[in-house]
C-alpha cells in the first residue's frame, strides 16, 4: 500500500508541468524505535554536561547523555537536479 501511494505521488510530480522545478524529498521511519543494527557513531557532548532521565516503558530510569548522535533515518532526493 505504501510503496503504490508513493509510486503515485512520484508519477503526478513527472506528469506535472512543475516536474523540473521539483525537488521530491522522501524520509521515512524504519527504524521502529530505539533499535538499529548500526549503533550511531559518538558525538562531541555539549560544555554543559546535561543528562535528560525518563521512565522507560519497564519502570526504571532511562537517562540520555547527549554524547551520541542520533538515529539514522532514511532519505530519498527525487528531482531532475539530482
């Protein structure tokens, strides 16, 4: 369902008089939560040391450093530009 729903978009933007003045940019969410099979490289923290702590769904303290970056989240350019 969701790849025709996007096929059709796609189809209407080349049919389109606009088509090479358009930039059709996709993004979607496949990683699903906190899981990826890629742990996400390490980033710079920030000067202030800040952590940010919140339940997770088990009851117990999940506590957030700001040391890495964050998830990979897929995207796809679709122009005559690219």
């Amino acid at each position: 369902m969701g790849e025709g729903f996007i096929k059709g978009i796609y189809e209407a933007l080349r049919a389109s008089p606009q088509w090479d003045e358009t930039l059709f940019i996709l993004t979607f969410d496949e990683h699903g939560g906190f899981a990826d099979h890629v742990p996400p490289p390490e980033g710079i923290p920030p000067g202030d040391n800040l952590t940010y702590t919140e339940e997770a769904g088990d009851g117990k303290p999940a506590t957030f450093h700001f040391d890495r970056l964050g998830i990979r989240v897929p995207t796809v350019l679709i122009s005559p530009w690219v």
